[in-house]
C-alpha cells in the first residue's frame, strides 16, 4: 500500500489575497477604537454634568440656608419684641394710654385727690405691658405735680346791668373800665329798656 494513500485527496485554498486580510484587520480595530473614544468621550461628559449639578446644588443649599437663617432671625427678634411689649400693637398701645389720660382728666377736673392718685396707681401696676405702663406713669406722674384746678370766676360783664338813670351806667362802666378791658370787652352801651330803666351792656 502507498503511504501517499493516507493523505486528504484534497486541499484547502485561501482565495482571500493577504491584502485583504489586512483590510479586514484595520476595520476590526478602526471599530474598536472608534468605540473606545466615544466612551472616553461619554465619560468625561457625565463627569462633567455631575460636576455642574453637585455645584449648582451646592449653591442653592447655600442660599436656601441662608434664607432660612434671615427668616429665624426675624421671627426672633419679632419674639422678643412681642415679649417685651405683653402682644400689643401700637395702635392697642396708644388706645389704652388715651383711655388713662382721660381718667386723670376726669379726676383732675375736681382736684386729684390722693385716693384717686392711690387707684390711678394701682391700674398701673396692674398694667402688664411695659410700654403702657411707662407711659401712664408719666402722665400720673406729671398729673401729681399739677395742683388742684382753681373754680372759673363768672364772667360779671357778660350779662347785662340794669340802672336806674345813664349816668349811674357810665359811672359803673367808667369805675370798672380796667377789669373788663382786662376780660376783652372793648366798649359798652346803654339803652333803655322801656321801663324807664337803661341798661349797660359790655361788647368784645
């Protein structure tokens, strides 16, 4: 038997030139490459974008937190100015220190009397708002100073005088000329009023 008889009766042919061998080479790793930069490329973007939004917020918190520190602080200081005013409003304030002022009025149109002064007092210490409770105490206190209100003289010359002649008229008019030029009056007339009486009236 030949030992060429073992032998494959056929061969294998690579019609493929080696050019095109290289072409297909070149193509594979051109893909490879391609794809490798477009996910540098996709990388660095969300590296980028994430950057941007840890950044922006970063900054909204800050302000956020500022604006939150600026509202804190004005509900404090709007506390404490409640505290120390008893939750009045300014308006509540002046109403309730007009109200006293017109009970010292009241009590002052008689003399304020030390049981007076002793209750004006006493509602003072009740007074549980501080900026109230300064102010009526001015007033009493300025009210303690004051004295007594003096009785209102009546005004003689605002009513007629009857006479029984017009020299007895002149006369009156002549002897108290300083005191009811002092009043105001600047002049005065005599007329009579048909009873065989004259009457002296004072004019301003």
């Amino acid at each position: 038997m030949n030992r060429h008889d073992n032998e494959p009766r056929y061969k294998k042919y690579d019609f493929n030139s080696e050019q095109d061998r290289r072409r297909q080479r070149r193509k594979q790793y051109s893909g490879w490459w391609f794809a490798l930069l477009i996910l540098i490329i996709a990388i660095g973007l969300a590296f980028s974008i994430n950057w941007l939004m840890t950044r922006h917020s970063h900054q909204s918190n800050s302000s956020s937190t500022a604006a939150i520190s600026k509202t804190i602080d004005k509900s404090k200081n709007a506390i404490e100015g409640r505290n120390s005013k008893g939750s009045l409003t300014k308006k509540v304030e002046d109403n309730r220190v007009s109200a006293f002022s017109s009970k010292i009025d009241d009590a002052k149109a008689g003399g304020l009397t030390p049981a007076e002064r002793g209750q004006l007092q006493k509602s003072i210490n009740n007074e549980q708002n501080k900026t109230v409770k300064n102010r009526e105490q001015q007033l009493l206190n300025k009210a303690n100073k004051q004295a007594p209100a003096k009785p209102k003289i009546p005004d003689s010359f605002a009513t007629t005088h009857t006479f029984s002649s017009v020299n007895d008229a002149k006369n009156w008019a002549n002897a108290t000329k300083q005191q009811w030029l002092k009043d105001g009056y600047v002049n005065y007339t005599i007329s009579s009023n048909g009873q065989g009486y004259y009457v002296l009236k004072f004019i301003k």
